[in-house]
C-alpha cells in the first residue's frame, strides 16, 4: 500500500492543528493601544513571556510532584527541561532590548500604569523559586481568582523547601528550622543546609550532584533574566520611573542582588 504523496487538505471543519493549539484565538490577542508599528513587538513578546511563565510554573510543580515521590532522576530530567524554557525567555529580552529610548517613548504612555511588575504568573514564579513576600499579593486584589492562586502558593513549599525535604530523607542533616519555618516568608540562606551542599559536591553520588547542578543552571539563568531586564530597561528609558509607578532602574537593581537557591552558590568555596 503506498503512502499519499500529498497531505490531507480537507478535514471538513477545523484542522487537527487548530483544535490543538487554538491559533486563530492566539491571533486575536494582540490588541494595540496606539499606533505605533513597534508596539505589536513589544505585545507580542510580552505574552511569549508570560507563557514560558506558566509553562515554568508547571514544569516545577511537576519536579516538586517528583520530588515528593522520592523520583531524583525524573526531576532532575524535569528540571533541565525548564532550564531551556529560561534560556528561552532570556532571547526574548533581545528585540525589546534593541529599542531606543525614542521608539519606545513612541508608544509607552498607552501602557498607562502597565507593568511587567503585576504579573501574577511571574509573582507565581518567584514564589516557587523562593522570592516570597505576602505585599506582593495586594496588586492582584482585583482579579479573585488570580489573587487566590498566589495566596495558596505564598503558603506552599517552594521548589527549593522539596529539594531540601528530598535530601532529609536521604539522611542529610537539613535543619527542622529550616524546614518548619514560616513558608510565607522568602527563603534564608542556611549555614547548615550550605555544609549540605559542600558535602554533596565533595561526594560521588551522581543523582545528587546531577540535581544540585540542575538547580544551579535555574538559578543561573534566572539571574540572567532578571539582568537583562534590568539592561532593557536602563536601554530603553534610563532612570525614569517604571511604568507601573516603581523606582524603575534602581528597583530592578534591587532585584537581581538576590539569588535564588543561595546555598548551591556559597558551598562552592568550602569544596
């Protein structure tokens, strides 16, 4: 029996392609305020963001769930997999980075009090990743449902609350402080859960250095993120006030002298 040379045409209704993915809906997202051509580039990317913020999100509820099962492989596996995504939300920055201060400025005033800040899926984001702050919740008043979903999560292990519980029940000597501390509140850094680390790192268990490795590359590009919005930023319009009435410039700055996981970084010295 040979195989058709051409693909089918006629599905008598939708595609299979648009059932799944729902493109025509995608394509009606784009709703500019002004204007001015550039905008729709900066729309679009905006919303390409804050997919890989969900899309992240789900990928670490997913390695927290393997995590729980005691499945180390499966969620490192998990993990590098939303190492990409983060590289990819990082190219991201590149075509709004490359505005000057004047393309910009041709279209920034219809964002009007807009700002990448009021993400509740990137707030979601920084939760899981550690970066708690129960203030963070009052933008988010007005949308219920959203306001919901952070508050359950500022109340929930983050990724890095699993990954220490993990290594708990392998026997590793993580403090109950650490443990069984107020989870609403952003993660300290450990001297103890540091030595941890130091001993992972002069071991030879392969699954666990896999995964501290794993959580480094986060880490890693997560800073990178938070850098390049920091240059976007200062690229596109110095040091005026954001958009969303923050300090701009210097809240970013703000932000990108934290780090996330801290001990993977400051073990490192006593290896």
């Amino acid at each position: 029996m040979s195989c058709p040379v051409s693909p089918k045409l006629d599905f008598g209704g939708t595609t299979p392609y648009e059932d799944y993915v729902h493109a025509s809906v995608l394509h009606t997202l784009q709703q500019q305020w002004s204007k001015d051509p550039r905008e729709m580039s900066f729309l679009v990317i905006t919303q390409v963001m804050e997919l890989y913020f969900g899309l992240l999100c789900f990928e670490w509820r997913q390695a927290q769930t393997e995590l729980r099962q005691n499945d180390l492989r499966a969620a490192v596996r998990t993990l590098r997999r939303s190492d990409l995504h983060l590289q990819a939300l990082s190219a991201a920055w590149r075509p709004i980075a490359r505005m000057t201060p004047t393309e910009f400025n041709s279209f920034r005033d219809a964002l009007g009090e807009g700002s990448g800040f009021q993400s509740g899926m990137y707030r979601e984001m920084e939760f899981l990743l550690g970066e708690k702050s129960a203030s963070m919740l009052v933008p988010h008043r007005a949308v219920p449902a959203m306001h919901a979903q952070l508050e359950e999560s500022l109340a929930k292990p983050s990724l890095y609350d699993d990954v220490l519980a993990a290594l708990k029940r392998r026997g590793f000597d993580i403090p109950s402080e650490v443990l069984d501390r107020d989870l609403t509140k952003a993660y300290e850094a450990s001297p103890e859960v540091e030595q941890v680390w130091a001993a992972i790192y002069r071991g030879d268990d392969r699954d666990l250095l896999e995964l501290g490795e794993a959580l480094t590359d986060i880490a890693e590009e997560f800073a990178r993120w938070r850098y390049d919005h920091l240059l976007a930023t200062r690229r596109s319009m110095g040091a005026k006030v954001g958009t969303g009435g923050s300090a701009g410039v210097a809240w970013l700055e703000k932000r990108t002298q934290r780090a996330v996981f801290p001990e993977l970084w400051t073990a490192r010295s006593y290896v």
